[in-house]
C-alpha cells in the first residue's frame, strides 16, 4: 500500500494513523481506535449521530444510553470497557469504539 499512502489520494488527517495502521496491519481496521476515530469524521452526517461520542472518548463513572439503555462506565480492559447498566447492576463488557450518548 505504499504507493498509495500519500496526500493526493488520502486526506491528512487519515492518512497518519493509517501508515501507522499498515506498519502492522490487524485483521480488520476497526480494530485501531485511532484510525477509526479519524475515519468517522467522513461519516454521512446523522441528527442522531451528532450527539453520540466514542465510549474511550467518556469519563469513568459517567453515564450513558446505548441501544437504549442507560449504562455507567467503568474499567477498561484492553479493548472493552466494563459497563454496568444502571436498572439492572449487570455489567458488561462494551467495545471501547462504541458510539454512545453522554447524559
């Protein structure tokens, strides 16, 4: 992909962290936080999806809807964040990429 890998084709703003990507590749691109956080700012614009934020992106502690339901972040472990949700007290483990609403 070297070729490739320049201003003219990609915008700047994508185009570091997906050198940096490419350096040692995972099985998918959504597996780089980084990447992905650059790569949702090209996303189609949504009146839903302006509110949302990423979960890394949230303090623990604070709370937040996903799928409709209220959640609080925890830990984060590696990849995912340990959620509890807040009716219940179960506690989850959410992927760390996942767009939530803050309340």
């Amino acid at each position: 992909m070297a070729p490739i890998l320049n201003d003219s084709v990609f915008p700047k703003d994508i185009l570091i962290p997906l050198r940096h990507h490419m350096q040692n590749p995972a099985a998918s691109s959504s597996r780089d936080l980084f990447l992905m956080k650059e790569m949702s700012k090209y996303d189609l614009p949504n009146e839903f999806k302006s509110e949302q934020i990423f979960l890394s992106d949230l303090l623990p502690g604070k709370e937040f809807l996903l799928s409709g339901r209220k959640f609080k972040k925890g830990v984060t472990r590696r990849t995912r964040v340990l959620c509890e949700e807040v009716g219940s007290g179960k506690k989850y483990l959410v992927s760390r990429l996942a767009k939530v609403k803050p309340i």
